[in-house]
C-alpha cells in the first residue's frame, strides 16, 4: 500500500513566511463553536421571535438545511479540496487549503476550517440562500446548515483524534481513515457517507487482512 503522507504524528509544517499569516492558519478545535453556536442562537431567535413560525416549520427547514450541508460538504471536498492543480500557483492553493492536511493528517490545529475560510463562505452561503428562500425562511434553514458543518468539522477532528468505540462513530472514523490511507479519490463524506454511496465514491467492503490492518493501526 502506498503511503499517502509525510507525517502521521501530531506535528505541523509551516506553510507561511509571515508570521503574521502562519499564526492564522492554525485553530484551536473549539473555535468553530465559539464562532458559530451564537450565529445557530441568533437564526432560532428570528425564526421562533421574528417570524413566529411554527414548530413543524422551523424542524422541517433545519432538517433540510442539514441535508443540503451533507451534499455541500461533500461537493466542496471533493471538486474544491481535491481539485487537481497543473500550475505550480495552483498546486500552493491546493497545499493551502487541504494537500497540508493530507501530509500530516494528525497536526491538531489544522483540522477545523479556518475562520479565514470559514466565515466568508458562511456570508456566501447565507447569501445565496436568502435569495432563494427570503429573509424570513432562511432563518432556520440556516439554522440545520450551520448545525451541519459543525457536526461536519467537530467529527473531524474527533475522527482524528478520539479514541473511538461507538459503532456509529467508529463507522465515520474508518471511512475517513481509508480516504487519508488507502485512497484519496474515494470516501469525501466526513460527516456522513452517504453521497459516497450514491454517487459511486464508496469504498468496496472491507475483505483484506491489509484493510483490517490499516484500521487496526490507526486505532
């Protein structure tokens, strides 16, 4: 089997010259939710207070924003963090954004997104989506999309780093092992490999004594 990293201890490599810059490429895993529980809080408070929707209505649009996350997820992992770059600008950008992660999957403090990243796509997407649901239904379908890619980022992290025994978790944590491991072209759900399994990305059920080896050193 190929080995598809540098290091897989929990170390870091520096990607900037500026201090300045290499400090904020670096995060903290609980930033996410000290970032974006208030925005999840505000967007309930609109549609409970604001728009006065009902119950049925505020589940239904979060349970929905939360399926669209999964599909968004898995799009952004796949066509963006694994774009394949020709030009040497284009291969940095790819470095940048995800080929780092890929070198030393364990570094710690590079596996929840950036919130130089992070909060500009949230704009983006809170954006968008108000154009197509208005100001008012938006509220707490971006409730379930916010709540989304903080399962998605928080399961990161945990997959990388937790000792994991729950069937469920442990299910995530393999898939996402065999992306790092075993292949890079398969497994772009983290949160859920659902998309994977419809559109082909899955990986083949686990046969080999080399698969079973792969989880069981990983472990």
């Amino acid at each position: 089997m190929a080995k598809n990293f540098v290091s897989n201890k929990d170390e870091t490599v520096r990607m900037f010259k500026s201090d300045f810059m290499e400090f904020f490429s670096r995060v903290h895993p609980a930033t996410p939710l000290v970032i974006f529980v208030p925005v999840i809080l505000y967007f309930l408070y609109r549609s409970i207070f604001i728009a006065e929707f009902r119950l049925i209505t505020i589940s239904t649009l979060i349970v929905f924003g939360i399926f669209v996350w999964t599909i968004t997820e898995y799009s952004l992992h796949r066509f963006i963090f694994h774009f394949n770059a020709k030009s040497e600008f284009g291969k940095r950008i790819h470095f940048i954004f995800h080929g780092v992660h890929h070198d030393y999957p364990m570094d710690s403090r590079r596996l929840v997104m950036p919130p130089s990243v992070s909060i500009p796509l949230a704009a983006l997407f809170y954006y968008l989506f108000s154009l197509i649901f208005g100001t008012l239904l938006v509220a707490p379908f971006f409730v379930g999309f916010i709540a989304g890619y903080l399962f998605y980022d928080l399961t990161h992290y945990a997959v990388h780093h937790f000792n994991i025994h729950n069937k469920f978790w442990l299910a995530l944590k393999k898939h996402h092992i065999r992306h790092h491991f075993q292949d890079p072209d398969k497994g772009y759900g983290v949160s859920s490999p659902l998309w994977d399994k419809i559109i082909g990305t899955d990986f083949p059920p686990q046969k080999s004594e080399a698969d079973s080896k792969l989880d069981n050193n990983y472990d």
